[in-house]
C-alpha cells in the first residue's frame, strides 16, 4: 500500500461498527490493518447477508483490511495475540474493560509485549465511572448524552434510534485521530501509549453547541425548564409536545432555523438552505420578496406567517429553479437527496466520497470512500472486505509461526484458514 501511514501495521480486535471505522479510515491511509475475527466472524457479516459470512455492514465498513480468524478463549490463542501484539504499531480493541486483561489485549500486556505499541481501548461510557464496564451500543448514548432528546425522530410519540448511527462513525473519526496523534507523540518520544476513546465521549462532543450551559446566565431558566419538562412528562405529555416546549425556551435563534436554515419542499422534492448571518438573512427576504418577520418571538403569530409564506412559496418551483436562484444570488444551498441519489451525485462522485468496489463473492457494492485526502503522500483506493478468515495463515506467517504451528492452530479450532 502507499499512503501517508503505509508501514504502519494495524491489529483491530472489535466488531460492529465504530472501532471497525477507526481501522477503515487508517487502511484507507496507507496502514496494513490486520482484522481479528472470531470464527464465526464480526456480527456484522450476519446483517443484510449477501452470501454466506458476507454482509452489506461489514462489506461497507471494512474494505481494505486484511482478516484472520482467532478464538479468544482458547488455551493457544494467547500466542497469537502475544506475536500480534509485538508485530503490531497500533492495537485497536472494542471489548469490555473486564474482558481485556482475560484476554491477554488489555493495554498493560499488550505495551508490556511492545513498549512502542499504540493501544486504543474503546467503551461504550468512557474508561472511568460506574459504567465504565457496562457494554453498548450508539441508540443507548442517543439517549443518555441528551442528544436524542433534540435529534431523534419520533414514532407514536416515542423517540426512535437516529439512523445512520452517528456515534459510531463520529467515534471511528475521532479514534482514527487519537491514533495519528499518537503515532506522532511516538516518532518525538519513542513512547507507545493506551488511546481512550468512547461512544458517550463523541456524543457529547458532537450535541457542543446544544448540552452545554452557563451558569451565570442559564441556571434559573433551565432549573424551571426540567422542572417542568418533569412535569409534562409525569402527565403522560407526548414526546413531540415535551420536545416543543424545549425548543421554545431553550434553543437559541431557533427562529432562524424555522426560516433561513433548513430544508425546504418544493414543486418536485426538497432542497437545503442555510444562511444565518445578517447579510444573507437580508438577502434570503430579497430573494423571496418575503417580509422580514418580528424576531422577538419566533414562534408568535407575525413570524409562524412568514414561515406558511415560505412554505408555499418554495412549493412553487422545482428543486433546480431554486438552486439556480439561489446560487445566482449566492445564497447557500444544496440539493436535498435520497440514499439513491446521493450515491450517484455528480459531486460525490467527482470526490470519490463513494467508490465502487469488486468483491470476489458477490460482485459488485459501493461503499464511502476517503473523507480526508494527501497532496503529498496519496493512497491508493482500497480494496474489498475480506472475507472470513482469508489472511489467517499468511499472517500467522508474517508475525513468526512456521507452518506447523498454523496446521495444529487449524486442526485444534483456535484459528479457522481457507483450505
């Protein structure tokens, strides 16, 4: 591989979703990532299954990646996490803290092994805490960092999961940079270090502008807003109603977010807008020849007419006539798409934000490609997911065991290889 990290090598124990991405973002750099899977293979193989051990999750999520098989609990595997762990740069682990250490993964035997190793341990809740040993999942930091409470949908008046699984992937993103970061502490210091990183930690960073408050000017009107949200929510109020009030009194300019940046319908689909500085907000009303509302209060009677207006207004003209006004007058928008037509978006495309990949089995997918590219040290486009257990034997070849080492690691379960 070429790529700004190419000859860094890459052990990922983890399933599911975000640590995967973390291992995906850096084999899409260059790294040789090296994905640990027990014989069954990552769960994610079983969804939305396309043949037998492949599945359109694991298939987006892990192009690029070399694979092995390795049952963790059994008596032999410890060497081979021990020859992983000392061939390994970077170790990339998403279990249970309790179950590091049974394993032989947890950061202190893996740094006792290689005392230049990156290891990045991933919670669902942050390493510290009264769950700090509690597993999960994204849908369950939705709700626990308050970020559901302003993002989630709603279904019979019950918030619903957000959908794609943003945590996940935001916690991918951010473990992918603590790994580089790290890497770059090590060529100063000569010093490998554990990484932290969790699913509750990436929520909260991304809800910023919306959970967090000052006390000097926020206590008394938010003491009385969860006073009263407790309220509303003890009498049974629906969700949707709760979410109202709090919008209301809380969210701020939410009046501008009502008109100036948002999504809009129009004769034949939607579009995206987005202006909210005082030039464009002047200019959004010279554009549209509506009024500029009363800002005082952005859910009374003057400015709930500007925004029927706009509604009506935008449903007047095609998704393109708009665009073409819009961008004419250099007001900010896009095209609002469905999966569909994201996927074959000129503009996507042009960026390789999509890539169209080749799988042995099951031919042809599309999956995300590189959100950050290289001037100086360009990658080449990944390859496919690998399939279960491809690389087994020529890895355990490369970290140091002969081959018949690897025939009675087949013969005895511990790790599962291709005839």
């Amino acid at each position: 591989m070429t790529g700004i990290l190419a000859g860094i090598k890459v052990v990922e124990f983890a399933q599911n979703a975000a640590v995967p991405y973390c291992g995906r973002l850096l084999a899409g750099m260059g790294a040789d990532v090296v994905k640990v899977e027990p014989p069954e293979g990552d769960a994610m193989r079983s969804l939305a299954q396309l043949a037998p051990n492949e599945g359109k999750a694991y298939a987006v999520i892990n192009p690029g990646k070399r694979a092995i098989t390795l049952d963790l609990g059994a008596g032999d595997a410890v060497t081979v996490v021990q020859a992983l762990c000392a061939w390994a740069d970077v170790v990339l682990v998403g279990f249970k803290q309790s179950d590091l250490a049974r394993y032989g993964i947890d950061d202190v035997s893996a740094r006792a092994i290689n005392p230049r190793l990156i290891h990045l341990t991933h919670t669902p809740f942050g390493p510290e805490g009264p769950d700090a040993d509690v597993g999960g999942y994204d849908v369950l930091v939705q709700g626990r960092s308050g970020a559901g409470y302003i993002m989630n949908r709603t279904e019979k008046g019950v918030p619903i999961s957000t959908r794609p699984a943003v945590n996940d992937f935001g916690t991918g993103i951010a473990s992918a940079l603590g790994v580089v970061a790290a890497l770059r502490h090590r060529d100063l210091t000569g010093e490998g270090q554990r990484v932290d990183a969790s699913l509750l930690g990436t929520a909260l960073a991304l809800a910023t502008p919306l959970v967090n408050f000052f006390e000097t000017i926020d206590l008394e009107p938010l003491s009385q807003l969860d006073e009263d949200l407790q309220l509303l929510r003890a009498a049974g109020v629906s969700f949707e109603e709760q979410r109202e009030v709090y919008e209301q009194r809380v969210i701020p300019g939410a009046g501008a977010f009502r008109l100036y940046f948002r999504h809009y319908a129009t004769a034949d689909g939607l579009i995206s807008i987005a202006g909210l500085s005082p030039g464009l907000v002047r200019r959004f009303h010279e554009i549209t020849g509506l009024a500029l509302p009363d800002r005082s209060d952005p859910y009374g009677a003057d400015f709930n007419a500007v925004v029927e207006a706009a509604d009506a207004l935008f449903r007047t003209k095609t998704s393109a006539e708009w665009m073409t006004t819009l961008r004419e007058a250099g007001y900010p928008c896009a095209p609002y798409n469905t999966p569909f037509e994201a996927v074959r978006d000129e503009q996507i495309r042009a960026n390789d934000f999509i890539i169209d990949l080749e799988h042995p089995t099951f031919g042809s997918y599309s999956a995300s490609g590189e959100p950050i590219r290289f001037s100086a040290a360009p990658a080449e486009r990944v390859g496919p997911s690998p399939s279960l257990g491809q690389h087994t034997r020529e890895v355990l070849a490369e970290i140091g065991l002969d081959a018949t080492a690897i025939d009675q690691l087949v013969t005895d379960g511990v790790v599962t290889a291709p005839s």
